[in-house]
C-alpha cells in the first residue's frame, strides 16, 4: 500500500515539471514513505533520514520530508529530534505534498537568489488531519514502459482493532472508492499496456460494507470484482488482504465463475490458537479459517494459499504455538511470512501480561519458518513437469540476462527470451526444475 502511496505522489511531481530519482544525492527533495507496523521499520526510516540530512550541507536547498503511517502517529514530534526536517504528512494528506513541498522549494531558491546565507527559509509543515475523501485521492500512475502489472488501491483505513496494530490509528476509518471509479482507472492502466490488476485494502474483502450496499446478496467487494474483470484487456486480477470476517460464501463463489480471478490469495492466519486470536482480538475462530481454506480450495483446486503469521504474542504458551504449527501443516501453505511480535507504542498488547521473552520469539520463528520452507520446497516441486501460464514482467532481477514472470498462484518464474518481445506477454512455460522458492523453465511460444 505504501508503495502505491508513493506512486500517488511521485505522479504528482512528475504532473508538476519534476524528475523522479533514485539518487538521494541528486535530488531537491527527499521523500520517505513510512510503516507503523513493525518497529524496525520506524527505527530504520528514523536512521535513513537522519543520515541523509548530509546532502543539505551540499545542497542548502533540499527539502526533507515524512509520509506515511509513522508521519501520521508521531507528527510534531518528529521536528524535535530531526533539525533538518520540513515537512511531516499524514496518510490522508497525500495528495497535498507536493504543494508543500513545491511552496517551500520555490521559496528557497528564491531568496538563495538574492541571499544564499538565507537559503532555508520556508516554513515546516505538519499535516495530519483526517481528511474526507481522501481515499478517492489515490488514482494516479506511474507506468514504466512495458509495465504489465499494477496496483489499485480501493479503500483506506480499517475498523477492525486487532490488539497488535497500529493500523486503525494511522489509516483512520474504513473509506472505500466508488466502483466506477475504481473501473475507470483500471481502463486507463489498460491503456498503458496493464494486464494485471492488484486491488489493494487493509481488509480488502470488506470494501465498501460501510457506504455500499449489497446486490442480489452480493457485497460491494464481489461487485466490484465482477466489474473490473468485464474490463477488457485485464486478463488477471489479484487482491490483498482479505479478512476472514466477511470471507463470505459470495467471495468463494466467485473463484468459480469469474476466470480472471487468479488461482492465488494472502490470507493472514496471525494464529492456529484461538486463545490467542481471542487476545489478538481476532474475531474468527481456528475453525472457521480452516473451513475458509477448505471451501477456497473446492471452488479453486489450484489455489495457492500464503499467510501472515505473529510468533511470540504475549501470554502465547508452547501448546499455543504447537497449535499454530499444526494449522500450517494441516492447511499446507504455499509460503508464509512469519513475524515474531512486536510492541507497537499506544496498542492493547503492547500492555498486555505475559511478554515473551526475544529467545522465545526468535526459537518460534526458527521452528515455524523450517516448517514453511519444507511445506514452500514442496510445493514448487509439485509444479516440476507442468506447463504453467505466465505474465512476463521482465527482466529478472537476480540474472539479467534471463526474464521472469508470475504464474496465476504468484509463483516465481525464471527463463531464457526476448525481452523486447515477451515483457508484458502471457504464455506457457515447461517448468523443469526449482530451488526452492523460484522455478525455472522454458517458455512455449505459439
Ligand atoms: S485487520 Fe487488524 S491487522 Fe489488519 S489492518 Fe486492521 S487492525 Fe490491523
């Protein structure tokens, strides 16, 4: 989602004369897109800023800034321990950076034409209002030449509150995009060359439950599924995440009947153990994520299952984490992102008795991630022999001189071509080995 954000304002100064770089060192302003929801991130994005406030003594001009989830929960507060920080901007303010950024440059080259001593003038701005509105803000692109994927953001915020996450905090309510609205983007990535579709949302599944209403027993979520797949020239169409509160018998359904949908979800699972779902504020049951799978997996034999888990929640005892392990044994995962728990400052948990010490955690993960890369290895062994339809998107990023693309369960795929000639096309690929987490193969060309 932050990445998407980011292509929202780098759009915007691209729309206002400006050239996006990579190269800190090169640019007039320098932007950092933050996460809340692990520390590390915080703590890295904290650091990252810190070291790039060098490049003012070079260049007085420059301007710094915050975005995101940290912007938003720690605001003011920031400017107290960053001196060279101007400006701090929350996540319903994306769409004015760029008017603060642009005011405060402007300003500065200004008076550094009559007087360079006085070249950081312009005021800091701190923006972290709730805004109206402001999900319908994030609609813009950056396409690369012969971009075959793309992001869609479809909602912002979530109601939910689970213990661990700072989320609701930082997003602010569930606020979905009309469908129309959502249509007409797709048709324009479809323009640029975009054939896949990524509908993004905290609680994606839940989209507009709040300001849409259901049809013919259908929520929003499946309506809005059903519009973008009438979408000609989208060929694939993905979404993450989804809840399994509101993972109704209409989603599964569906898998059966819209052909787009690809064979694939990221279902987060955080915990087997209800106990600890309970103390997660997880409003499902064990049972009822298992049985979810289950009815997936009938509508969509070939379905691929990923999911987040938390190792290491407070008060989490061995049989807790025994149970854990057995759910992703049971429901056979194709991957798994493992994260031991993390204190989120002003969460219910953070409080919570019980803290597992880090050894434990760590020990958790050690044991959990095993477990998933056995169940990963297999998986992708299976594909061994098979023909696989897939998107190229490239070139690969490890071996350049070798393309890569995704299968319909997002599969890795690495193989020899023209990437002049196959970026951005979907055919079969012979998959004729893996190592592990990647496939390789030859492609089938008709
Ligand atoms: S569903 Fe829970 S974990 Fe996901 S964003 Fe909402 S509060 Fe956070």
């Amino acid at each position: 989602m932050n990445e998407r954000d980011s292509e929202q304002v780098a759009r915007m100064f691209v729309e206002g004369g400006y050239t996006v770089t990579p190269d800190e060192k090169e640019a007039d302003a320098i932007l950092v897109n933050t996460c809340s929801v692990r520390d590390q991130a915080e703590q890295k994005a904290l650091g990252k800023m810190g070291i790039m406030g060098r490049h003012r003594v070079r260049k007085p001009h420059v301007v710094y800034g915050y975005m995101g989830c940290m912007a938003q929960s720690r605001g003011q507060e920031l400017f107290k321990n960053i001196p060279h920080l101007d400006v701090v901007v929350g996540t319903q303010k994306y769409h004015k950076v760029f008017d603060y950024v642009d005011g405060i440059l402007k300003q500065r080259m200004e008076v550094r034409m009559d007087k360079p001593s006085l070249s950081l003038s312009g005021e800091s701005v701190c923006d972290t209002e709730e805004e109206k509105d402001s999900q319908n803000t994030i609609r813009d692109h950056v396409t690369q030449k012969d971009q075959s994927t793309a992001f869609v953001s479809i909602m912002q915020g979530c109601n939910m509150r689970c213990s661990f996450c700072i989320v609701p905090d930082t997003r602010g309510k569930e606020r979905g995009r009309p469908i129309v609205d959502i249509v007409e983007e797709c048709r324009g990535l479809v323009e640029k060359g975009v054939k896949e579709v990524t509908l993004l949302g905290q609680i994606v599944n839940l989209y507009g439950r709040t300001e849409f209403d259901k049809v013919d027993g259908k929520s929003p979520f499946v309506q809005l599924l059903e519009a973008v797949h009438e979408i000609d020239g989208i060929e694939r169409i993905r979404f993450t995440s989804p809840h399994p509160i509101g993972y109704r018998k209409d989603l599964v359904d569906a898998f059966t009947y819209l052909p787009k949908l690809c064979s694939h979800i990221h279902f987060p699972m955080q915990s087997g153990s209800d106990r600890i779902l309970k103390q997660m504020r997880r409003p499902y049951k064990h049972a009822k994520f298992v049985e979810i799978c289950q009815n997936m997996k009938a509508a969509r034999p070939d379905l691929a299952i990923t999911t987040d888990i938390i190792v290491g929640f407070p008060g989490e005892t061995e049989e807790d984490f025994q149970a854990t392990v057995d759910t992703v044994k049971q429901l056979e995962f194709d991957n798994a992102f493992v994260f031991r728990y993390s204190k989120r400052r002003n969460t219910p948990a953070a409080e919570m008795e019980g803290q597992i010490s880090e050894r434990v955690k760590e020990e958790r993960n050690q044991i959990l991630l095993a477990v998933v890369n056995e169940l990963a290895v297999k998986k992708n062994e299976a594909f061994v022999g098979t023909r696989q339809q897939v998107l190229c998107t490239g070139l690969s990023k490890t071996n350049k001189s070798r393309l890569m693309g995704r299968t319909a369960q997002n599969k890795i795929v690495i193989f020899d071509g023209d990437a002049e000639r196959m970026t951005g096309e979907i055919f079969d690929v012979l998959i004729e080995e893996t190592t592990g987490f990647s496939l390789y193969g030859t492609a089938v060309l008709t």
